[in-house]
C-alpha cells in the first residue's frame, strides 16, 4: 500500500502547487516501528521546508488539509508527529479489501516493470574446472539463482553467464596432476608436487584415460607435451560435465558457458583480428595506460582510481589472470549489457577496484559494474566443522550434501543469511523435519493451507471476496499488512541484491500463519466468515508459493 499513499501525497501537493515536481521530491513511505504511530508514515515535510520556505510541521499540516475527499475515505485519521512527520492510520476494510490485488494477480502478484526490459548480464559461480563443485560454490549459485530470479520478477531482461576459466596455470597444474596419475598405472611414480591437484578424482579420470588409451599417452620430450595436453582437455571436458550437473540438480541453468580459453585466447583468422587480449592490450597502450618495468608490462591502475598498479604480462610473455578479466568484462559491454553483476566469492574483494580502474582507462562509461560478495560457508556436523580442501580432495562437495539433505533444504539454507556474512550449514538442523527447521516451517504453512482447502471442498466451501467484511480480527489484519508488503519486500531485494530478504519475510509470513491457525478456526459455522478466512489463507498460499519460487525452493501441498 505504500504506492497508494504516495499517490495521496502527490495529490496533495499538486493541490498546493502543481509546479512541485515528485522527482525533486522523492515521497518515501516507511512503516513505523511502533504501531501507536499509524501504518505507514513520511518525511516529505522535512524534503520541502527549505524550498517553501516554512517549517515542516506548517507544510505537514497544509498537505493533509489538500488531502482529496475521497482519499481520505482510506484513513481513520492523518496526524503530525514530532517536528512534522506525516502518519497514516489506514482503515481496516481498506487494508482487507486490498487483498483483492493478490487474487487478481496470482503468480504474478508482486511483480513490476521498474527493470524496464534493461539487460542485465549476470555471471556466477564460475569456478575453475579442476574439481567438484563445493558448499562456497553452491551458496554462489543459489544466490546467484535467486537473484536473477528477483530481477526477472521486477522487469529486466536478465542474462545467466558461467565464465570457464579453462585456460592458465592452474589448468596445466590439472592437466599434469591427471598425466603423472595415469603414468602410476604403469609403475612411473613421478611427483605431482604441492601446487597439484592430489583428489581422488583424480585418479578416476586417469584411470577413464588407461582404459580408452592404453599406453599410447606415455611419451618424452615434446610428444610429452602434447600427452598432457590431452590430459588437461579431458579433465576439464568432464569436470564441465559433472559441474553441469550437478548445478542441474540444485536448480540453477546458465544462458551462456563463456570459454577463456575459446572466446579470450581464440584468434579470428578469417578477418586478421588478433585475439581479445591482444586488442585489450593494444588499446591501454594507446590510451597511456601501460607502461614496462623490470620486463613485465603494467597496467596504471593507479592513475585510474585504484591504489596501485598492477603487471598484466609477466617477464616470460604470459598473460596474467588480470588482463583476461578486463579483456572479459569489455567484451560484456561490448555485447550490449549495461548493467553488469557478479556474483563472487569474498576472497576476490580487493580485485573489484581494479577492475572498475582497467573498465574506466578503456572508456565505456555508459555501464554499471556490481559485485556481489559471498562470504564463506562453514559445514557442520554433530557441532565440528568439517574441514575442506579442494585441491586435496578432503572436502565435502555439494553433491554430497544435496544428496543427504535435498535441494530445497540446501537453497534455502544458502540463501537465507545476508550474503555479506559468513554462513554456518548445520547438516544436523538441515535434516530436521520439524518447525525448528526454517525451510519446513515455511513449506508446511503452504501444506496446512492445502490440507485446509481439500476439507473445506468437503463441505462445498470456497474462498471468496465478497464477504471479506467478516475479517476484523487483529491477527486478520497483521496478516493482510504482512501480504500487502509483499511487493516491496521483492522490489527492496532486487535494490539490494538480497534474496535473503523474501526468505526471512517468508519465515515472518509463516509464522503469523500458524498462530493465527492455532488460535482461530477457519472452518466455522457462518460459510460467510469461512469464505472469508479461506480467501485469507489462500492469499498466503499465494505469496509463499511465490515467494519460495524466486528462491527455487518448491512449495508442496502436502508433507
């Protein structure tokens, strides 16, 4: 409702002067804290004292007198407060009525066109194909998921990308790991070395290249070479494979597989273009950008905004992993999007600035470049945490714990801590099947509500929304405020970047929920007052079923 009443202040200011612009003025509704101070309140008096030249509380007391009649056929009463806050008192059949929104919308109730069909290119996850995905990637995902989700829902035209670095040191460590695995099956025991990558899985994938290849690998000198090569194609061509998969299985899709390696490094032979990071290259040197110190070349990051320079080409003639992210991150712009996001681990926190530096020395100035920073996850189990290593191989993988808990435990679980802290999984809490498990607590009131309707059709009762008279209990009313902010809670987290944000006002939502079921009937003896209380509930149906969709939780009807 709080679009409602900026539409009342607007008109009221536009009675007292219709040169008041609402965009020099933003209107902003809040909710009080207190419930003695009305349902919703503003501060516009505060925005317009030194313009008009009065102080708030005469500006205050001008725009609710300026109030058309019938707007105020919405409020019991509008009051000052303090030095000239506005507060609104809203009438309970307005706020009841307003329900009718939610039906009328259904799945779509909650959504908006503020996006404006802007593309936005969204990339997460993107984790090196040199392992299985763990719970820090599955928290990127879920997050990243959802965040799409949201976007989607408030009208941009949202694109999903997984960068694959599939190209670097840390390839060619995968590449030599699996070789000097698949040498051991013929007594060579050469080392892998600490930098390797020592996981079982390893020698899994080896062991797939023995029984397709035979011997035919082992090789010296140059031909060596190439045998590692092939190694390192198909690892990665599997661990893509498995990444797939099981991002598959936790619900989450990608638009585009952007390739370092084939879209970076390739070169366009048929016009002469030379690779992307060779024109990147080029076009810092020609801005001034670039300079040459000790045999390596540098990017002035400094002179662009950040706080010290950086090599993007090593003595040796190699890229760095710096230079690859520009070259990428331009060509985003260059695809068209505008707005840019992505979803990154918080280890990468001091490569944000320069980034944005390397983006201002190329000059697109037309975009916005936003990170998402996702803290750590730690796994617990029996009050221990789990402790994890990727390149060991000791670590608890995502497919581990979707497989012991399920898909909708583990998003909901990822996703309902603020990104920007660190999250504790307890594996324990997660298999719970009771109210103290948050997932569900949500899922079981869209159940009950389910269970609920099958008996009233029993009774050849129906919800309906023409005796919505009959809800003026006050847990009624808290109920229809909490469904009425719906809309906002989605606009605010899309602002934010915050799915936690509907997964707590979820856990809000059923809450009030079940101790209004607890404390009332809904099936009673008046079929006026059960239609009534059976639409109620059916608008949070609604909501949770669509709140947890944009979560990619599943809302059942029966558990």
């Amino acid at each position: 409702m709080k679009e409602d009443i900026q539409e009342v202040v607007y008109k009221s200011l536009q009675a007292i002067d219709p040169k008041i612009d609402p965009k020099d003025y933003p209107i902003e509704v809040d909710v009080p804290k207190r419930k003695e101070f009305g349902d919703f309140a503003t501060n516009i008096a505060f925005l317009l004292a030194r313009d008009l030249g009065r102080n708030p509380r005469d500006i205050a007391d001008m725009i609710i007198q300026n109030i058309p009649r019938e707007e105020k056929k919405l409020f019991k009463k509008v009051e000052i407060a303090g030095a000239g806050f506005i507060n609104f008192y809203i009438k309970e059949h307005a706020i009841i009525n307003k329900l009718i929104d939610i039906e009328k919308h259904g799945e779509s109730y909650g959504n908006c066109d503020i996006g404006d069909g802007e593309k936005v290119l969204l990339e997460f996850v993107s984790a090196n194909p040199t392992g299985y995905l763990h719970m820090g990637h599955a928290r990127n995902a879920c997050v990243g998921d959802s965040v799409c989700k949201i976007l989607s829902a408030v009208g941009y035209d949202v694109t999903r990308e997984f960068y694959i670095n599939d190209a670097g040191r840390q390839m060619d460590l995968l590449g030599l790991s699996v070789y000097r695995r698949y040498e051991q099956f013929f007594g060579i025991d050469n080392d892998i070395g600490e930098d390797g990558y020592h996981g079982e899985y390893i020698k899994e994938i080896a062991s797939r290249i023995r029984e397709e290849n035979g011997q035919e690998l082992l090789a010296e000198g140059n031909k060596q070479n190439d045998s590692i090569e092939y190694c390192k194609e198909y690892a990665k061509n599997i661990l893509l494979d498995e990444i797939r998969k099981d991002l598959n299985d936790i619900g989450v899709t990608f638009d585009k597989w952007y390739s370092e390696k084939d879209e970076l490094y390739k070169i366009l032979k048929e016009n002469g273009q030379e690779n992307l990071i060779e024109r990147i290259k080029n076009e810092l040197s020609e801005k001034g950008a670039l300079d040459k110190r000790e045999g390596a070349i540098w990017f002035k990051a400094s002179e662009f905004g950040d706080s010290q320079d950086w090599v993007i080409v090593k003595k040796d003639g190699s890229y760095t992993y710096f230079i690859s992210d520009i070259a990428y991150h331009y060509d985003k712009v260059k695809r068209g999007y505008k707005r840019l996001i992505n979803v990154w681990g918080a280890d990468h926190h001091s490569h944000i600035s320069r980034l944005q530096a390397a983006l201002r020395a190329l000059g697109p100035d037309d975009y916005l470049l936003e990170v998402l920073l996702i803290q750590f996850v730690r796994l617990l189990s029996k009050g221990r945490e789990i402790s994890m290593s990727k390149r060991s191989g000791t670590y608890v993988t995502m497919r581990d714990v979707l497989k012991d808990v399920g898909r909708d435990v583990t998003r909901f679980f990822l996703i309902m801590r603020s990104s920007d802290s660190h999250l504790d999984f307890d594996l324990d809490s997660a298999k719970d099947q009771s109210s103290e498990n948050p997932v569900y607590y949500v899922q079981y009131a869209h159940a009950r509500i389910g269970s609920i309707f099958e008996k009233a059709k029993e009774k050849n009762l129906f919800p309906s929304n023409n005796s919505l008279n009959f809800l003026d209990l006050p847990d009624e009313i808290d109920i229809a405020k909490k469904l009425l902010q719906f809309p906002e809670v989605i606009n605010e987290s899309a602002q934010a970047l915050a799915p936690h944000k509907i997964a707590f006002y979820l856990q809000e939502l059923a809450s009030g929920f079940h101790i209004y079921y607890n404390k009332h009937r809904i099936i009673v003896e008046d079929p006026r007052l059960s239609s009534a209380r059976l639409f109620l509930i059916g608008c949070i149906k609604t909501v949770i079923a669509k709140g947890l969709g944009l979560l990619g939780v599943s809302a059942p009807d029966r558990m």
